[in-house]
C-alpha cells in the first residue's frame, strides 16, 4: 500500500469518528430530558387531631439524591401571623412500601392568622428507585407541636424517583 493511500484511509477514518462524534453530541441534545421525581405534584389527606383535618397538596423535585418537598396544607391553619421562617416541619415518608424516611426543613413564607399551613422545601436524600409515600405531617410552631396523620393514599400515588 502507498503512503498516499494509506494517509487517504486515515483521513476517511477520522472523518467517520468525527462524524459519528458528532450525530452521537446532536441525539444527546436533541434528546428529551427526564424527569428525575414522577409525579412532581401530588394531595393527600390529614387528620391533625383538635387542630382541624384536610389535605395537602405536594411538590417534589430531585437533584441527585438531594430531593425536596414542599407542601401546603389546610388541615393547619396559622393561629397568628407567623413570620417566614418560623415553622419548623417534617414530614415522613414510607419509603419502598417497608421503611421510612424524613423531609424536614424550616422554611416558610410569611402568613397570616388563619392561612393555611405552607412549608418547604423541605429537604431529604433518596436513592434511585425510592418510592416515597407521605405517612406524617409534624409542624412547630412557637413550641407547639401539631402531629398530623395520613388518612388518604397520595394521589395520583408516591413520588418515585429516578
């Protein structure tokens, strides 16, 4: 074989690589992305004993195996005004139908006397594969603590994670 012929192969060759390269880049930017959390929207039902029963509507979001959940429920209600930052909530999660799980977190917009309950995001770590299904609500506010149970499955069901 010639040295001419033998660069024209090489040539080609890298010309096929770059090329596949290149179709392999565009498939990956054209491609969708997924969605780490599915749903990322979900209610559910609490009691939360004298303080009143409702439901809470969920939203979840997933970095990594960073996740959060905020929620906001009508089950509570604020008994005074109640400045950002003031409530303190963890909400647990059974996780994969067995064991359980925690999100808590101590961030809260600002409320009103009687507005409901709004709290997160609230932080966790899951792992690819979690199914999480909210069991129980806990909110402190000024000391007071409020122990809410679920008395509805999630809907449209738990939040799995990717």
């Amino acid at each position: 074989m010639s040295a001419r012929s033998e660069r024209k192969r090489s040539r080609l060759g890298i010309l096929a690589a770059a090329s596949a390269g290149a179709l392999a880049v565009t498939t990956l930017a054209l491609a969708p992305a997924a969605q780490a959390v599915e749903p990322t929207a979900a209610s559910i039902g609490f009691d939360c004993g004298t303080w009143g029963s409702g439901t809470a509507d969920l939203t979840a979001t997933q970095n990594g195996t960073a996740a959060t959940i905020t929620l906001t429920t009508d089950a509570i209600t604020a008994p005074i005004a109640l400045s950002a930052g003031s409530v303190r909530s963890t909400l647990t999660l059974t996780r994969n139908g067995s064991g359980t799980t925690t999100f808590t977190g101590r961030s809260n917009p600002a409320m009103a006397a009687g507005d409901p309950v709004s709290s997160g995001p609230l932080s966790g770590t899951v792992a690819a594969g979690d199914s999480l299904e909210a069991t129980s609500l806990t909110v402190v506010v000024f000391g007071i603590s409020v122990t809410c149970s679920a008395t509805t499955p999630q809907n449209p069901g738990p939040f799995v994670f990717s």
